[in-house]
C-alpha cells in the first residue's frame, strides 16, 4: 500500500551528467527520489544512484508520457516534479514544506528563474514562469505531450513566491542542441494533431516570434541576452513549422 504523507520527487533523464548532482543534491531532504532514464550513455545513472536507488531505466516515449511513469513509482502523499536541470532553493524548499503542511490546497505553481547562458532571465516573457510542479500525488498526472508537457490538476491550487531556479541553456552548443530537439518534437505533436500549414507559415511566425519576444515581451531590457533569446525562439519557431511542413509532405 502506498505511503500515505511525505514528498516524492521525480526526475527523468538522459545525459544529464552535468546537471543531476546539482538537482538532487537540492532535493536531497525529500523522503524519497525517483529517477526515470532513458539510456543516458554517460555518468547519470551512475551519479544519480548516489542520491537514491529508485533508479529506472526505460524507452522514450515524449515527455508526458515519461514523466507519467516516474509518477507511477512514487509513494509518497505529495509530488514534485524536477528536470535534470532545475534546482529547488532553501527558500523554496521552506515554502513547499509550509505549503504540504497546510493541506490548503491540491497543487501549487511555482515561479520559475531561468537561465540563458549565464544570466538569469527577468523579461522575454521568461519570469515570472509559473509552472505547476507541487501536487497530491491522487489529484495529478501529466498530460501526454511530446514536448511542453503540463500537469492536469484535479483539485484547486495555490501558488508559492521564492522562484525554482532553471539553468536551461548554459552555452551556444546547448541552444542550437535545443532548438533542433524542441522544434522536431513540437512538429511531430502538431502533425499528430492534424494541423496544417503552409509554406509562409515557417518564416510569418518566426519572424512574429521574434517581435512578441524582443519588443512585446520586453526582451530588449534583458541586452544581448534578451537578442539570444529573440532570435532563439523564431529559429525554434521556424524549423518546427519547416518540419511539419515536411512531414505534411510524405
């Protein structure tokens, strides 16, 4: 039978050698740990035993589908859900106990402080990035995107104030890595879908991207950082509708 109070925190993974020690070790109070890889061919495994024995190893299925199997071994009354490379402040770590012990209500919404190759992020529409990520465990699962994956909550929900923070994109090698990673499996998402696009799709909203982050979202006040990001989104923005454009095709 499962356990009936305590914290569960999931983590999925694959090649995450460099972020796992770092999150877990922040998430290292919780009563229990849970790790779902996905043939990591470098340390993670490895490093995230350390932290727990809960580790796992399964195919790739997309995110929701994923994070949903890490949700499957947790025990513990109450969830959080981490990536690799997010880390849960003792400040936030204050709250989410306060939060639990409160039993006000099902889930909260967490801000989310994320990182572009060095500096944190206050504008491009980046902060204040609420993501719901605290939940009874009975009460959530993860919707079954294959990218941008959300949390279906049944219940009523809250929201806490110290930010989670995200290192995302730690250098240019990480960035273009991304962009190609999130703009194949959006297109797949969107072809799956049934949605249809035309060739002046691709570059209309890309270059529309672009202006909603460098001027609507204020990207501008975050300097060359807040360009990287600008450009960063119509790049991922282009080739995710370039690519569905080719699967529309075949």
């Amino acid at each position: 039978m499962k356990n009936s109070s305590g914290l569960s925190v999931i983590v999925i993974t694959r090649n995450e050698a460099r972020n796992i020690r770092a999150c877990l070790q922040s998430v290292s109070w919780a009563d229990e740990i849970i790790v779902v890889d996905s043939g990591s061919t470098d340390d993670t495994v490895a490093v995230a035993r350390e932290f727990t024995p809960q580790v796992y190893q399964h195919d790739w299925p997309g995110f929701g589908a994923q994070k949903n199997r890490a949700l499957g071994y947790a025990s513990k009354a109450w969830v959080l859900s981490l990536d690799a490379d997010e880390r849960v402040t003792p400040e936030l770590r204050q709250q989410i106990e306060q939060a639990m012990g409160s039993a006000a209500r099902d889930g909260f919404y967490l801000p989310r402080l994320s990182q572009f190759c060095g500096r944190f992020i206050r504008h491009s529409g980046w902060y204040p990035d609420y993501v719901l990520r605290l939940f009874k465990r009975e009460k959530g699962r993860f919707s079954d995107d294959l990218v941008h994956e959300s949390v279906m909550l049944q219940g009523s929900s809250g929201r806490l104030s110290s930010p989670l923070l995200h290192y995302s994109y730690m250098d240019k090698a990480d960035v273009h890595r991304k962009i190609e990673q999130y703009a194949a499996a959006a297109a797949l998402q969107m072809h799956r879908s049934g949605k249809a696009v035309s060739r002046a799709d691709a570059p209309l909203r890309a270059g529309w991207a672009f202006l909603r982050t460098y001027l609507l979202r204020l990207g501008f006040m975050d300097g060359m950082a807040g360009l990287g990001i600008a450009r960063m989104n119509a790049r991922t923005t282009y080739l995710k509708y370039k690519k569905l454009k080719a699967l529309q095709s075949t």
